[in-house]
C-alpha cells in the first residue's frame, strides 16, 4: 500500500465479543480480533493484500 493512502475502517463488537473491522470501501475487506491494537495490524495487513490482489487483477 502507498504511503498515505487512507480508508475509512468501521469498527463493531460482535456478539461473541470480538471487535471486527471493515473498510466499506473495499468490498469485502474486514478482520477480527479479540483486541484493538491486534484488529488495527491486522486491518491494514487486509487492506495491503486487498489492494495488491486487486492490482495484479487490473
């Protein structure tokens, strides 16, 4: 991901206690983790993948 690329990310506690997060602009793009700092790493790793995926599929 380019450095300062930003996204919106919508975070929500679930029913079972987990915090999950999602990018509504990236279709389908959302993790979960029992706690914000493990949730925030993992939602830039998805969105890092997410992006690459998308740019080695045009």
């Amino acid at each position: 991901m380019r450095p300062g690329r930003k996204f919106t990310v919508v975070i929500e506690k679930d029913e079972d206690g987990y915090l999950v997060a999602t990018v509504p602009a990236l279709r389908g793009c959302h993790t979960q983790a029992k706690n914000l700092d493990t949730l925030m790493k993992r939602i830039r790793e998805a969105t890092a993948l997410y992006l690459e995926k998308r740019g080695a599929n045009g």
